[in-house]
C-alpha cells in the first residue's frame, strides 16, 4: 500500500504551514461522516438513540469547521486553489486515477452549504425521527450521504465526482425508500433510482467523451486543455450536452424531473437534506465547475437556458394548485432549480451559484418548517386539512413566515436579492427570457402564499383529535428553524446590489474558479429600482388575492378544468407510463414469452446440452485409473513434441 | 534468504510442540512465528537483492521472490485458522500436519526465489514430498490414501521429465545457474542446438504437470477431490501460486530470448487447459470437484500471463494468483463447513437455503464466487482484467478471446452456488463456526473487496 498522504501537489506560488496541513484536514473533512456512517451502522442499534444522533451530528459539525478553516484561510490568502493527493488509486493503461481532491473558493462555498445545513438538518432529525424505531439506521444514511455529497464537491477530478454523483444516487435510494414497509415508498426510492440513472449514464458517457478527447479527467488538466478549442467545437458540444444531461437528471429538469416530487416519501428532514443542501445542488455544481467548457459552447448553453425557463414555468405551475404540504415544496425546488440553471445559461455562473446557496437557506428552512407542521398534525401533510395553525405553533410559524418571505421574494430577504441578479442577467439575455422568468417568479408567490394562507389562516379544518393534539415541536427542531431563518433574510447580503449600498463579495471570492461570460448590465441600477418597485406592488396584490381566496374556513382543495391538469401535473406521470413504462413491461412479456423461450433459452440450453455432451466425453478420461493416466500423458507428452517440432521445422 | 531459514526452524520446533504434547500453544506459535517469518522476508524488500554468494548463486531473494513468498506465507498462515476446527479428529498428530504445511511452505518460497537449476528442483521436491503426505491425511478415509498415492506416482513420473529436461539444458549450456544459462540462450538464440530445445520442452511438461496444465492435469481432478478438502485448499492456493512462481521465473530469466521455441506450445496449452478445466466443471454435481476443475481452468487464465510476458506480466500474474487465493480460501473455507454439516454431502443441493440460517456464510461465498466469475468490482475482475490487457497489449488477440469465452462459461457454474443457496426450499441448521475460522474468511473475502477497489496497492508491488 502506497503511504497514504503520500504526495501533497501544492499551487506553485504558495506555500506555508497551513497547506501542508491541509492533506490531513482534507482526510479528515471527508472520513468524519463516513465514520459516523460506519459507526451507526453498525453499532448504532446497541447504543441510546441520543447518543447515536450525537455523533451523528458531531461528525458534520467537525467537517463544518474544518470547512469553516478553509474559509477563514481562503479569505485571509492563505492559498487560493490547492490540490490535495490522498492517495494514488488505480493505474489503466495510460490512465492514471488518483484520491484528488481540490479545495479552492468554489468547493469550500459548497463544503459550507454542505455541511452547514447538513449539521442543522441532523439536529432537527433528532427531534423530528425520536419516536422512529430505525433512528440509528436513518442517521447512518444521513452521514453517508453528506460524505458522497462532500466526495462529489471536493474531488479534483470527474472520477471522484461520479463516485459522489453515484453515492448520493444510492442514499437517496435508500432514505426515499427508509420507511420501506410502504410499498408505494419503496416505488418512489426506486423512481428516482432509474431517473438519476438515466441522467448518471449521460454523465457517464461525458466522462468517456472527456477523456477520449483530453485523456485525463483531471479538472486541471481538462480546463487548460479547453483552451486550445475554439467555440462550438463538436467534441466540446457533445461533452457539455452530455455533462448536462447529466446535471438534468441529478437537478431535476425536464423532463427527468419527476422523480424529485415522489421523493418526498422519505422523511421530511431527508426531503429538506436532498432539496437543499444536497443531491439537486451536484448538477448546478457540475456545471459551474465545468464553467470553462460550456463557455466555450454557446449551443449548450443556450439549451440550459432554455431547459431551466421551461422547468422553471412548468413546475411553477404544477405547483400553483398541489394540496399536500410537502408536494408544494417539492415543485417549488424544481422550479427554482430552474431559475438557477437560467442563469447558468446566461453565463452568470456566479448568480446560479448565489441562488443555490439562498435557495439552500430557505428551502432546508421551508422543508424543515413544513415537518414541524406535520409533526404538530399528527402525520397530516394534506393542507386541505389545516387552517388557522399560526396562534398554536408560533416558532414555527414567524420562521416558516420569513421562509416564504425569502421565497417569495420579499426585499431585501435573500431570496429577492438573489432571483434580483438572475432576472437581470435575463434582461441582458433577452427580452422575452426576463418576462417568462418574471412569470415564474410571480407564479412562486402566488402558490407560497396559497400554501401559507392555507396552513396557518382560516381556520382549523383537520379531525377534532388533530387540533387537540397540536403542539409546538422540541428545540431541537425549533433551534434549527430559527438559525435558517436568519440565514434566509440576511444571507443575501454577500451580493448584495450596488445600488442599495451592497458588495458584490461572492463575484469576487469566486472569481478565480468561475468566469461568468455575461457583460456587464448596462443601466442595472435603474432596473434595480424598477424590480422592486414591481416586486412591492406584485406582492400586494397577489396579497389579497390569495387571502381572498384561501384564508378560509372551508377548503375542499378540489379542481375542474386547466386547474385540474395543473392539480394533476400535467398528467406527466401518466404520459410517461403509457409512452415508456408500459411500452417496456410489454416488451419484456413479450421477449419473456417469445424471444427468451425461443432463442435465449434454446441457444443456451443448446450451449449447455453441447457442453454437457462435451463434458460427458471429457469425463470419460477421468476414468480414475493410475496406470491410464500415465499412459495419457506419456501420450500427451509424445504429441506436445511432436507438435512443437512440426511447428517449427 | 533469513525468511526461509526462520521457517524451517519454525517447522523443526512445531514438530518438537508435538513431542511434548503442547497442544494448545502449537497454533500460536505456528501463526506468531508465520507472522515473524513474514515480517524477516518483507526486509528484503527494501534492500538491494544480492546474491547470496557463500551458496554460489543458488537463490535470490529480489522483490519477485519477496512479493511472491510474502503471499504464500499469508495464505498459508490463513489456512493455519482454518485447520484447528478441520482436523478435530486427527488431533493424535496434528503436530505433524502443521509441521508438513510449514516444510511445504518452505519448498513454495525456494521456488519463487531460485536462482541455480539445483535448487529449483529442491525447491519442488521439498513442497512436494510433504504435500504426498499431506493428501492421505485423513487416514481413515479411502479417497484421502488414494489421493495420497496417485498424487505421488504421479508426480514421482513427472518430475523424471523435469530432471531430464535439465539435464539436457545443461548439457548443451555447460552450467545451471539461470544467469549462464540465460546467457547461453541469448548468445545463441537464432539457432539452439536441438538438445537445448528438447531440454526445454521436457521441463516445460514437468512444470506444466505441476500447474496442472492439460493435458498434463489428469491427476487434479482425482487429487484435489480425493484430498481432505483443507490440503485441496493448500494445493489450489499456495501450491499454486509457488508452482506459477518457478515458472514464470524460470522462462522469464533464463529462456525469455528463446520465446519463439515455446511459445506456441503454451498457447495451445493454456487453450486447452481454460477448455477442458471450464468444460469440465460445468458437468460436475460435487462442489468440491467443480472447484477442483475450476482450479484448472484458472491455470488457463494464468498461463496467457506467462505466455504475454512483458514488464508488466509478472505483476499480473501475482495479483491473479493472490486474489485466486484468497477466493478459494473462501470458497473451500465455506465448502468444509458445509460438507462436515451434511455428513460429507459436497453436491449444490448441499448448499440449498444456506442463505437462510447462515448469512454470514452464504454471504462470503456469494462474494468469492463472485470473485472467481470476474464480477466487478470485485478483485477477481482486476485479475482477469490485467491478465487479458497484459495479452492484449502483445496483440494476442485470439487467446483473450478464448478466454473471455471461457470466464462467461464460468459464470454458469459459480452462479450455481450461489443460486443453490439462495434458493429457498429447504434450510439448513445452523453450522457451528469457530471465531478464528470465520475469521479467516472474512478477512480473505474483506481483501477481496479491498483489492478489487484499490487493485494499485499489490498490482505494482514489483516495480
């Protein structure tokens, strides 16, 4: 075994006592869940359930720090990119693969988000899962995949990546379908299994692509490399069309979407872990970090573009009229997964990368809110059945508030900072890009405010036992809530509009990864002002709109006409399972029937009957007689010279 | 060198724990002193290989022979767990076997490390001898004695070719070092002298005898079944492994120049040998004798390593005879629990439901099965893998594909097993394991797993 830590790759330029200590803090950052993973697994069901989520929490919070040292370094110039070997791994031919992992402004952003509120979504798990019996087993998954998600951020090649890419893959597997006794869960793991697959084979086939045309999967290979192609080069084309797919896949975007609103069978804090700070972010990641080769493809990027309006419109109204608490949420993800993937496409890598993280804020806020509500109802996720719950659980009803704030655009809170920046890079792009997005947006409020109205105004609508059973949740839930929330209103301050007296702090800390190819906003600041004096005006009147209509006291929740294929997602579940499922399950009754029977079972019973016949022959001198053997090989031997000597005389 | 030295005396003392009835304290010290011995031997790692001049270049412990024998003395001392729990009925002479496992073990290291003719036929003779023992160690049982001396005619018949090949080598080279003799043949490569080739070909039939090349395998079958199952285990591993040792070596270093003599001999040999083992284990009812042909047909497999020989083939060659190894420990390991359980029943029915009451156990089989079919990413598949790339990059195309032909035959038959136990209509008691043989196993079946994702830390140990 190779020493492990063996080679530490250091930027030529800097070089001090806290990047030769970055190896081990690097190892450490990674392995911290993973023990955590290993120790509830397999001890976790000896211990106390406290203990186990302790340490389950504990390991995130030490990855966190040891993150949050990256980022003090980072910021004070430490090192600006570093490569870290922990160790040499496989050797193919003239492909070397190694445990590389990169650290540079990009990665530590996502190592924050990660672990961040990765920590505070296992302290709320703590509260939230106490009564369930598989405790331990559910915190082991937790850790595991926050070590894939960390895996996937912090490899310095596509190889590490894939590992991540593939690992969060399986953990969401595995926690979508956690309550497996539930058949119609166990469907909805295994849905989003075959999606992510789908998507992870396009990935796949862009690595292939990758090192077919640079011969190495190392991001610092392959960036310098792409700069000798020029722009629309086919290889590069079909590498970015294949990276995005991809991205489309583990990101939710049409039309590999659908996986992600099933995805809420699992528990909620698995549901608020997989919306906000895992799993969908890995193909906004990707593509940022992979920043220098879709630059150089205008048709990609163009197809991003177009891929995240789309989501962002046809989710955003899948969304409008949903009455389940959580499936609201879950479109809402997608479409603002939308909203990040346009502004990837506009080339504004930077603002992508500032709603991922706001988003991160107040959705893992949103998801955990609407488990507090769950769990105050007793299990009810149906909104319907809700009403007037903002007197009985108060904490989870001004934070949940600041949440749909944040959402919804409220100014100043950071989701309107950063939806602010991503219309704008629309503008630039194109007129018709900024109204559909500002369509979107507008549709964002309106069922935020639906949902809010619904579940905390009116009045109660639930069973008699429901509303007697109402309680607020444990700190240990409320706790978390309250730390998002703060983070929801003030985390867009890091880029902050010039105009209202802001720095564009995030530009600059990630301006040595990431190259955003957008011009600069002509006029920006007059458009600032026109945005939220629009925004104000909109929210006031979808304001009375919604509570017009929702903040009621009878709700049947039932639709007819459009709204009733928009309640009903535009049926595309069921298109898919007339267009592709079926058409399968057909195919393969019919090869079962015909096709197996006929060539696959006779050509291999007929395979194994001749090789059997064969056998029995061959069996035959196995005769188990001393002196026949030696007759055998004295016979062998004579005709091995022979042949020899015939061969070469 | 001190490595070998250390075992022989280690192999003395255990004999001694005998006579004075140490029982309890001789697996101990059998698996301390292994551990010793395996410790002495990795020195040599690190330092310079020199000869070892007071013998007279009679063996050489470079890395080749460092990494190959660090190898056998793990396996072997992995046996040593299992032992104790299979010869609970011989326990009289127990002493004896331990000692005869070691003295094999001592041949199996002269024969990775030789470097002198003289000693490589000491090194066979002396793994040999004690192994003819070995296989009638179950006295009571006819197989065993049948074993015993069909193993020995046998071998005593081939080794005449071995010594008579030599001969002839020296006859025409004047000496038997491998440095003259190398020298000889690379002096002399366009046109060897017709007693040279004879004299290779004939020790290629001793050594092909010993790797249990077809047609020269006619006594495997009928040994490595007739054998306890636990000496089968030791043939199929760390005979093996030494026996692929020498013979690699030895055409490597000394008859590297005369390829074209021999090459298309091998070729068709191990052809031959992939088919007829492969072929073979197909028709089998006993999982014993399944294994045994398996044990052939990666002969096959390893034989293309031989015949590829470039500088990454001795590479290749340990990491598939390592993790063959470490796959049939598991294998066999499981096999004598589950053959002791049903009175000595070895058939896949014998395996029916195994999965129910011992998961553990079916669980370590599925994965050395697995790893015999070449399943990623388990370090079997690596070993094929390398094996194949390695031919491939000397453009021996038609063998890789025979023998991609032949590891998907042998899908069928590993599968098998696994079905077998995973099947459901009947269900086994609960077999009884000792910790330190389920220990054992797991380890054996963890480096599996281990390997096959970091194939980097022993493929390139060599180098």
């Amino acid at each position: 075994m190779k020493a492990l830590l063996a080679h530490i790759e250091i930027s030529p330029e800097i070089h001090n006592g806290f990047t030769d200590a970055m190896p081990m803090l690097m190892a450490a950052l990674i392995l911290l869940p993973f023990l955590g993973f290993v120790f509830n697994f397999f001890l976790g069901q000896r211990l106390s359930k406290t203990l186990s989520g302790v340490i389950g929490s504990a390991t995130i919070l030490g990855s966190f720090i040891i993150a949050a040292t990256f980022f003090a370094q980072s910021i004070s110039g430490s090192f600006t990119s570093h490569q870290v070997c922990l160790m040499d791994w496989i050797e193919v031919g003239k492909y070397k693969f190694s445990f590389n992992f990169l650290i540079d402004n990009l990665s530590i952003m996502m190592m924050l988000i990660i672990t961040g509120i990765g920590f505070l979504i296992h302290v709320y798990s703590i509260g939230y899962m106490h009564h369930d019996e598989g405790f331990s087993r559910f915190f082991s998954y937790l850790n595991l995949f926050i070590f894939f998600m960390l895996l996937l951020v912090t490899g310095a090649n596509y190889l590490i990546l894939f590992i991540g890419w593939e690992g969060v893959g399986l953990c969401s597997y595995l926690l979508i379908g956690f309550w497996f006794k539930n058949q119609e869960y166990n469907n909805a793991a295994k849905k989003a299994f075959i999606m992510n697959r789908i998507g992870d084979l396009g990935f796949l086939l862009g690595m292939f692509k990758i090192l077919d045309v640079f011969g190495s999967l190392n991001f610092s290979d392959v960036f310098s490399a792409a700069g000798g192609f020029t722009a629309n080069d086919p290889a590069i084309v079909i590498i970015t069309v294949l990276l995005f797919i991809g991205a489309c896949g583990k990101s939710a975007q049409l039309p590999l979407f659908t996986w992600l609103p099933d995805a809420m069978a699992g528990p909620t804090p698995v549901s608020a872990l997989i919306h906000a700070a895992t799993m969908v972010t890995a193909g906004v990641y990707m593509v940022v970090r992979s920043n220098v080769l879709f630059a150089l493809s205008p048709f990609t990027m163009e197809l991003i573009t177009i891929v995240g309006l789309a989501t962002a419109l046809f989710a955003g109204t899948i969304a409008l009229f949903q009455n389940d608490i959580k499936k609201v949420l879950a479109y809402s993800t997608v479409s603002q997964l939308g909203f990040m993937f346009i502004a990837l496409g506009v080339g504004a890598f930077t603002t992508g990368m500032f709603h991922l993280m706001t988003h991160a804020f107040f959705k893992a806020l949103l998801f955990l809110g609407a488990g507090s509500v769950i769990h105050a109802m007793g299990g009810e996720q149906d909104i319907t059945k809700m009403g007037g719950l903002s007197k009985k659980i108060k904490i989870t009803f001004i934070t949940f508030t600041i949440g749909v704030m944040a959402i919804a655009g409220f100014p100043f809170t950071s989701g309107f900072v950063s939806k602010d920046e991503i219309l704008l890079a629309d503008f630039q792009h194109g007129k018709i890009y900024f109204i559909l997005a500002t369509i979107a947006a507008i549709m964002t409020v309106f069922y935020m405010f639906r949902l809010w109205f619904l579940t905390f105004f009116g009045s109660f609508r639930g069973t008699h036992d429901q509303e007697h059973h109402l309680h607020e949740s444990p700190p240990s839930m409320t706790v978390p809530l309250m730390v998002l929330a703060i983070l929801s209103l003030v985390g867009g301050f890091v880029q902050f509009p010039h105009i209202f007296g802001g720095h564009d702090y995030l530009n600059q800390y990630l301006s040595p990864v990431v190259t955003n190819t957008i011009q600069e906003i002509e006029g920006a600041d007059k458009l600032e002002i026109e945005i939220l004096i629009a925004t104000c005006i909109g929210l006031v009147i979808l304001w009375f709109i919604t509570k017009k209509n929702y903040a009621v006291s009878e709700f049947k929740g039932e639709y007819t006409g459009f709204k009733k294929v928009l309640a009903d997602k535009y049926y595309v579940d069921e298109i898919y399972e007339a267009l592709i499922i079926s058409p399968f399950q057909k195919m393969s009754a019919f090869i079962t029937k015909y096709v197996e029977v006929i060539f696959i079972d006779g050509f291999v019973n007929g395979a194994g009957k001749v090789a059997q016949v064969a056998g029995s022959y061959i069996r035959l001198l196995q005769s188990g007689h001393i002196g026949y053997y030696l007759f055998a090989m004295v016979i062998s031997i004579v005709v091995f010279l022979l042949l020899n000597t015939i061969i070469h005389f | 060198m001190n490595a070998i030295i250390a075992l022989s005396l280690l192999g003395i003392f255990t004999l001694f724990t005998g006579i004075f009835n140490w029982r309890k304290a001789m697996l101990p010290i059998v698996v301390i002193g292994l551990a010793g011995v395996f410790v002495l031997n990795g020195m040599d790692y690190f330092t310079t290989p020199s000869w070892y001049a007071d013998y007279t270049h009679m063996v050489i412990f470079d890395r080749y022979a460092v990494v190959f024998s660090a190898a056998l003395i793990m396996i072997t001392a992995m046996l040593f767990f299992l032992c104790k729990q299979y010869y609970q009925k011989e326990d009289n002479n127990i002493s004896d076997i331990y000692g005869l496992i070691l003295f094999t073990l001592v041949g199996g290291m002269l024969m990775a490390s030789f470097s002198n003719f003289a000693m490589l036929f000491l090194g066979i003779e002396i793994l040999s001898i004690p192994l003819y023992i070995l296989a009638g160690t179950k006295r009571l049982e006819v197989t065993s004695n049948e074993a015993s001396i069909k193993y020995f005619l046998m071998g005593s018949f081939s080794t005449g070719f071995l010594l008579f090949g030599m001969a002839l080598v020296y006859g025409a080279a004047h000496t038997f070092t491998l440095d003259g003799i190398r020298q000889y043949t690379d002096a002399h490569a366009g046109d060897l002298p017709t007693i040279f080739v004879a004299g290779i070909m004939l020790m290629l039939v001793g050594m092909l005898f010993k790797v249990s090349g077809a047609p020269f395998h006619f006594w495997a079958p009928d040994v490595y079944s007739g054998a306890p199952t636990l000496i089968t285990t030791f043939m199929a591993t760390v005979v093996k492994t030494a026996a692929f040792a020498a013979l690699y070596r030895l055409l490597f270093y000394t008859f590297g120049s005369a390829k074209p003599i021999w090459f298309d001999a091998l070729w068709g040999v191990a052809a031959l040998t992939m088919i007829i083992g492969n072929f073979s284990a197909l028709y089998q009812h006993g999982v014993k004798r399944m294994l045994a042909y398996s044990s052939i047909s990666n002969a096959g497999y390893l034989l293309i390593g031989v015949i590829a020989m470039n500088t990454h083939s001795a590479n290749s060659i340990f990491y598939y005879t390592l993790v063959y190894s470490l796959a049939s420990l598991v294998s066999f390991g499981v096999l004598m629990l589950v053959t002791q359980d049903n009175g000595g029943d070895d058939s896949y029915t014998a395996f029916k439901g195994l999965a129910r009451n011992n998961p553990a156990l079916a669980g370590l089989m599925t994965l050395a099965m697995l790893s015999l079919a070449g399943i990623p990413p388990l370090a079997g598949f690596f070993g094929k893998y390398y094996i194949f790339i390695n031919a491939m990059e000397n453009g021996y195309i038609y063998i890789v594909l025979i023998a991609v032909a032949n590891s998907l035959v042998g899908i069928y038959y590993y599968f098998k097993v696994i079905v077998a136990m995973f099947a459901k209509d009947t269900a086994p008691t609960k077999i009884a394991v000792q910790p330190a043989y389920l220990f054992a196993l797991v380890v054996a079946a963890a480096l599996l797993f281990v390997l096959g994702i970091f194939p980097d830390w022993v493929s390139g140990l060599m180098n």
